[in-house]
C-alpha cells in the first residue's frame, strides 16, 4: 500500500508489579521505531509522546499540554486514557496510578503462551511477534508492537484497544529445532480481535512437536471431480470453549490431544460449495455411490477424540456452485466443403469408462451446433460425446472425452468432420510397433487429428481409426494417439510427444505419416542399460517411477 505506516513499537511485556513515577514500564525493545503514527489511532494507551513506550515522559507531556506549556500531545489518542474524546486532568491522574503500577492501562491485558501441542507444556526459545492492524481513511495502517522469546514467564501485554477496528496478528517466526511445524497455518500467523465484551484475552499458540503421529484426517473432497482438493479451503479446530488448536487446517493429517472439538469450515473464492445432502448434485452422485451419505456442515462439524482416534468423519462434500457448470457445443462439418451438415447420429455419455450413463442422444443439424450445458461433473474423461452414425452420403467416425478441471462456466467446442462417400480418402496414417521391426500396429488405438493453420491450434478430427483412408483439407496438421487407450495396453509413443507433424497438399499427405510405439517396459530396459548393470531398478524404490519418462 502506498501510505502505509508502520510503527515498531513496544508494549509493556511486565507483569503489573508495582513502578514508582520515575521508572518507566518495562518495554521489550526500542529498537527501529518509526513514531509516525495518525493521532486518531490509538496504538498504545499512555504512550502519550508517541515514542513507543508508557513512562514519565508521558506523564511530563501531558502534564506541560494540560498547563498549556506545550501543545504537542504526538498522538492524542493516546492521551486519552479514560476514553472520554477529552484531554483533562483525570487523564493525568489515570497516567499517574498506571505508572505507579496501582492501575492498569485502559485497554486490554493480553497473555499469550506458546505450548506444545499435545502435552500443553510450555515451548522456551520461541520467537513471537504481535502485530496490529487497523483501517484508517482508507488505508490499512500496520503497527508492529513488539517481539519476545518465550521463556519460563508468560508474556503479558497491556494497554492494547479492544475496538472492534483493531484486528490483530500473533507470528510465531523461529520455532526451536524440534518444532519445525508450525501451528495448523501456513503463513505462521494466528488471527484474533478483542471485541467490547471481552477486555482480557489469554492467547495460547499450540504448536506440534516433530515426530508426533498425525493420525486423524481432514479432507476436502470435490465430488464435481472425485477427488481431493487441497487448498480450496481451511479449517478452525478449536476445543469446546473456542479456545484454538489449528486457526487454518487445511487438509490432509494432523494431531489433536484427547478432548472434544468443533471444526469451522471456511471455503475460499472457488466454484465450490457445500453439497446439499437432499439436492439435485447430491442425487446424481448418489446414482453412481448409492451408499454415499451427505451432511450438512455449513454450521461446522462436532467431533471427539479419545486415544488418539476421530468419532466423526472430517471430510467436506463439495459440489459445483450453481450456475457454475459447465456445458458442450458440437457441430458436424463436410470435410471437404467446410459446410455444416444435417444427419449424424451422436451421443453424450457420463462416465463412458467406469459407470456409462447415456445423457442424451440427437441427430446434427446443419442449421444450429446442438448445445448441451449443466454438466456437473469436470474430472477427466468425465464425458464422452461419440458419432454413432454418420450422415447418409458420407463417411466418418469420431469419440472425444470431455473434462474440465478447475474451469467452471465453460462451453466445450467440439467438431466432427465427415467425407463425402465419393470423395478420394488418400489421407492415411498408420501406426509402427518399433519392438516388432516397424510392423503395423493399427488396431492400437485410435488418432486424434488437430489444424495447426493460423496462431492457434484446433482439432480437425478425433477417434480416427489408424491405416484408414481419410479426407482432410489442405493445410497444416499434427496428429496424436490416444495416449490412454495406448497406456493401458502397455504402449508408449516414441516420437515427439505431441505426435507427428504433417501437411496435405492437394488432398494429399506431402510424406507418409506414421507413429512409432514401443512397450512401456522397454523404457526400463533401457535405463537398467543406461546404468551399467547397477541391478534390477525394481529393487530402487522410488526409480521405479522413472519408467515413464522412458
């Protein structure tokens, strides 16, 4: 932010012993200020002369404004230590008994312990920082109040504004060495605000010891997708009295002491949102898991912990938001004239390769692409739109799987192409098995065909069946196999791995086309060689994986 101001200040991190008028209240640091502070912002009450810490000074001060012998107060909100909007005398006497340690400061006391997470006992050695933050005109000013070590004392802090304006941020930046896991967050940092009802706080950073057995689970799991979601939300675990344990757990496996609990769920900025166990996502999942059971957590979720082990399940069921599916365009074209054409017979199957649920069936229509939207489901290959039957006078086949990811809102454009029954196929591509001396291979898998004319690329042709004759205008063509058909027979590509590169000239192909395959073992036949006989690679753990890359 452009104007932000910082201060590095100190508050009183003492316990309230009694100070006579000529001591100041023990400060933590005063080191680095920077006492630019606007005057409508408290940053600490007593800190009258703006220099970061409560003492006589202040008390001077204010004694010299009140006899009007110097009328810079530095930050008169500070001043007004009985929270009146005046600077008086009962100021100075509130001043007084504060620094004769017979009175607190207005504000709130705050203590915070750092402990471990599991046995409650206290972590010497950690390195904290408090920081407050607090939006004025506009900008968002950022006071950092002071850092400490922990050690065998709490750390107290008194004096700090229990405004609902002031929202305030604990850091834990340097951990001992057997605390390298920091308090259920990412950025290390632990939120909280006072509110008007509550003017003392106890803040207790709880922190996992290295090592300790994580076996409870927390998961996000996207059934638009099947699948986990790291990270689309977090969660606040605290105990029955809200005291906190984990202020942002994301997912995946964590450690809680016996006791019981309520987790908070919080879910990001994403197309996502709780499934509505008796809504319409909920049944359509339901018709593939029949036995899947739904709740409501958008109230969090309550659960126990007793030797170690969860009596709740802490998975979050998310869907897409609503109006956020996303949908598929399909044309049909003659391949020759480019024109669209009435007469294919297609189909859009869900799941075509686990649990086939026919969605609809059409026939094309040379006047309008026929528009099919409120899918739900975006994983991989979770859609297949197939022809299952090509226009009268014409030839042609085609399959193309469907699956969005992160995308939402998002209209598929798919296209089949179709050639006249007179027209020359003199297109043909073929596929070699290396292994078998380049002998074909053509009922492998099938191709997909993409135009590369122009900046961008699209696909020209799909569920091509290999050594096939086929039509394609002239231009400029890179051709790919289906590499999970191929996978799952034990093939791989060993061309480049978007495929092959061609042309069409006249009709025709400028060279023949052919892909090269390979079994998938072989890669590792080659590296085992590659390594000078080290051994049988499957004895390497984790390089048994590097097959793949092979």
């Amino acid at each position: 932010m452009n104007r932000m101001t910082r201060i590095k200040a100190i508050l009183t991190a003492a316990a309230t012993a009694a100070a006579s008028a000529a001591v100041c209240i023990p400060a933590s640091s005063a080191t680095d200020l920077v006492v630019e502070v606007p005057a409508e912002i408290v940053s600490m009450f007593g800190d009258v002369n703006a220099d970061a810490k409560i003492g006589v000074a202040d008390a001077v001060q204010l004694q010299r404004f009140l006899l009007g012998q110097d009328g810079d107060l530095g930050n008169w909100k500070n001043a007004d230590l009985i929270t009146d909007e005046t600077i008086d005398v009962f100021d100075f006497i509130k001043l007084r008994k504060v620094l004769a340690g017979e009175e607190d400061p207005e504000g709130a006391k705050l203590t915070v312990k750092v402990v471990d997470m599991m046995t409650g006992e206290p972590i010497d050695g950690a390195s904290v920082t408090l920081h407050s933050e607090y939006d004025y005109n506009n900008e968002t000013h950022l006071f950092t109040l002071g850092d400490w070590t922990t050690g065998e004392d709490d750390i107290n802090l008194f004096g700090l504004p229990t405004d609902d304006a002031y929202k305030y941020l604990l850091e834990v930046s340097g951990l001992p060495d057997d605390y390298g896991h920091t308090f259920g967050c990412w950025d290390g940092c632990q939120e909280f605000f006072f509110g008007e009802d509550n003017e003392d706080k106890e803040l207790v950073v709880r922190i996992l010891r290295d090592g300790t057995e994580c076996d409870l689970t927390a998961d996000f799991f996207d059934w638009s997708m099947m699948e986990s979601r790291l990270g689309v939300g977090n969660m606040e675990i605290t105990d029955k009295e809200g005291n906190i344990y984990y202020q942002r757990l994301f997912g995946d496996k964590f450690a809680l002491p016996d006791g019981e609990y309520h987790a908070k769920i919080n879910i990001f900025d994403y197309p996502y949102q709780a499934i509505d166990p008796d809504g319409e996502f909920a049944d359509e999942v339901r018709e593939i898991f029949p036995d899947e059971v739904f709740r409501d957590w958008t109230s969090g979720i309550d659960f126990t912990v007793k030797d170690g082990k969860i009596d709740n399940d802490l998975r979050i069921d998310l869907g897409p938001k609503d109006g956020m599916d996303n949908g598929v365009k399909v044309s049909c074209y003659d391949v020759v004239t480019g024109e669209p054409i009435s007469g294919a017979k297609l189909s859009l199957i869900q799941f075509p390769d686990t649990d086939p649920k026919l969605m609809k069936e059409w026939t094309s229509s040379a006047d309008e692409p026929e528009v099919i939207d409120g899918l739900v489901f975006s994983g991989a290959n979770v859609y297949k739109v197939q022809v299952d039957g090509a226009p009268e006078g014409y030839t042609g086949s085609g399959q193309e799987y469907l699956g969005w990811g992160n995308l939402s809102g998002y209209m598929h454009d798919v296209r089949f192409y179709f050639a006249p029954d007179t027209a020359e196929k003199s297109v043909v591509i073929n596929i070699l098995n290396a292994d078998e001396g380049n002998a074909l291979f053509n009922d492998l898998c099938t191709l997909d065909i993409y135009s590369v004319d122009g900046p961008s690329i699209g696909k020209a042709a799909s569920g091509i069946k290999a050594g096939e004759g086929i039509i394609l205008p002239d231009g400029d063509y890179i051709v790919s196999l289906d590499v999970v058909a191929m996978n799952k027979k034990g093939y791989r590509c060993i061309d480049d791995i978007l495929g092959a590169e061609f042309s069409v000239v006249n009709g025709r192909t400028d060279a023949p086309v052919e892909l090269h395959v390979s079994s998938a073992d072989k890669g590792l036949d080659d590296l085992e060689e590659l390594l000078g006989g080290l051994g049988d690679l499957s004895d390497l753990g984790d390089l048994e994986g590097l097959k793949d890359l092979f």
